[in-house]
C-alpha cells in the first residue's frame, strides 16, 4: 500500500516539475533581453538577429520535449493506475 502511494506521489511529482520547468523556459522565449549590438553595422544587427533566433528556438525546442516528457510521465502514471 505505502510503496503504490510513494510511487504515485513520485510520478505526479515528476509530472509536475516537468511541466513547471517547461513553463519557466517557455517564459524566456517571450522574456525580453538587453541586446548589445553596433547601430550603424548592418552585419552586427543580421549577426545578432540571427544569434536571437538560434536562442529562441533552442528554448522553445526544450519546453516542447520537457512539455512531452511530462505527458509521457502522466500517462504512464495513468495507466499504471489502471
């Protein structure tokens, strides 16, 4: 009974930080930075456009698989209550 109850606390647990963490990292996506660049180069601006980019999408990238991960937690969480 006790070792049903800890591993249901530990799969909701589990389920629940995945989520929390992919919500926090989804948030600097939208969070806006302090961006130092020259004005008056073009190729600093497209260099640090580009940079932004490779950032943004790395984050969004790891909220999508820590935001799967915590489904896959929560299913098998479900269907091994079943």
């Amino acid at each position: 009974m006790f070792n049903v109850l800890k591993d249901e606390t530990l799969f909701l647990a589990i389920e629940v930080g995945l989520w929390l963490i992919s919500l926090i990292v989804s948030f600097f996506v939208l969070y806006p930075v302090k961006y130092m660049f020259n004005t008056n180069s073009v190729e600093t601006i497209i260099e640090m456009q580009e940079k932004i980019i490779r950032y943004k999408r790395f984050l969004l990238t790891l909220s999508i698989i820590l935001y799967l991960a915590s489904l896959i937690v929560l299913s098998v969480f479900l269907i091994k209550r079943l």
